[in-house]
C-alpha cells in the first residue's frame, strides 16, 4: 500500500468524519468556550486537509495556504479569547 492509498483511503475519510463530529460540537456547544475550541480544531483539521491535498496533487503551493490558515486561526482564536476575558471582567 502507498502513501497515496494511504491518504485517500483513509486519512481524508477520517478527517471527514472527525469534521462533521466538530460542526455537531460547535452546533451543541453548551458554552462559548466550547465552540471557540472546536473552531479552533476545525481549523487545524482543514489545515490537515490542505496538507493531504497538497502531497495528492504534488503541489508545494498549498502548504504556504495552510501556513497562512494557522496563522489566522491562531490569532483569531486568541483574539476571541482575549475578548471574552475582558467582556467577563466587565460584567
């Protein structure tokens, strides 16, 4: 078996799968800190799916997309977090 079996047979259809459990947590989160991480996990998983996309079609430029993807999400992940924090002192 190749990598490239490897991937479409099992790594995108585990991804998938993961993904759609992540969009029901972020649905039924009970609380906002719940969604914020589940965003956050679904970001990195399609940080994930670019990265297989990228080694399937042999195409290095994807990489430098999901390097771009991490950064935002990283900072939009922080930023909300920082929001929360000061909109709880606040109350």
């Amino acid at each position: 078996m190749t990598l490239y079996y490897l991937l479409y047979f099992f790594a995108l259809p585990v991804n998938c799968i993961a993904m759609i459990l992540v969009f029901i947590r972020i649905y039924k989160g009970p609380t906002v800190f719940d969604r914020i991480v589940a965003l956050d996990l679904l970001i990195t998983m399609g940080i994930g799916s670019i990265a297989i996309y990228s080694i399937i079609t042999k195409q290095p430029l994807f990489l430098d997309v999901a390097m771009i993807l991490a950064l935002i999400g990283f900072l939009s992940t922080v930023a909300f977090s920082y929001y929360l924090e000061k909109r709880k002192d606040n109350d």
